[in-house]
C-alpha cells in the first residue's frame, strides 16, 4: 500500500516538473534583427537577441536578451495568429527623423505575436524577416 502510494506521488510530482519546463520553452523565441531598431528608448543593435515573456496574455512583459545581458525590457500584448509563423520576424515603422521603431515580434514556428504600442509620431509600418 505504501509502495503505491509512493509511486503516484513521485509520478504526480514528474508531470508537474515536466509540465513546468515545457512551459517556460513557449515563452521564449528568437528576434534575428537587420538594421537598428528602437523600443522603449533603447537602441537594439542588428543581431540574433533572444526573446522572453512573463504572462499569459493579453498584456505581457517582454525581455529581450543578447546572451545573457537584458537589452531591453517592456510590456506587449500577446495575441495568437490562425496560421504559424513560418520564420523568426519583426514589424517596425519608420519615425519622422528616419529612426526605426520596434512594433512587432512574430515567433518563428509558432502562431505568437508579441505587438508593441506604435508611437505617435511613426509614418511607414514594414514588416522585416530575419533568418
């Protein structure tokens, strides 16, 4: 009896840790950026950052991170698109003085966007893949 017992509670306790790392892996993804970018203030340099998220939706907060150094922290709502994203990309749109500003991030291989408030003053959206 006690043997049973002891087997549930150790098979109880491994779903739960499997079903806690397999979660952490969904609110992660890679940003492949291809030209200076700018969120919250910050300038993101072009490069491969990784990208983490803190929620479940609709508001989220956002870390994006060049090896182990957070570049830039901010808040996004997390919606979920019918189709998967068939590569890692970014939305961006132009600002009045030329600069580029972050507005969206599409995971690769999922059906997540994490989308930015735009700014006031932006006047072209694009939208930029990165391999």
């Amino acid at each position: 009896m006690k043997i049973s017992r002891m087997l549930g509670t150790l098979s109880g306790a491994a779903l739960l840790l499997a079903s806690t790392v397999l979660a952490a892996d969904l609110n992660k993804g890679t940003l492949n950026v291809s030209e200076k970018v700018n969120v919250e203030g910050k300038t993101i340099d072009p490069g491969t950052y990784k990208v983490e998220w803190n929620g479940t939706g609709p508001t989220v907060q956002v870390t994006i991170l060049h090896g182990k150094q957070t570049v830039a922290t901010f808040p996004a709502q997390l919606t979920e698109q019918a189709n998967k994203n068939a590569v890692d990309a970014y939305g961006s749109a132009t600002e009045a003085d030329g600069s580029k500003q972050l507005t969206a991030i599409y995971i690769g291989g999922k059906h997540t966007v994490l989308q930015l408030e735009p700014s006031a003053a932006s006047q072209q959206s694009s939208t930029q893949n990165a391999k």
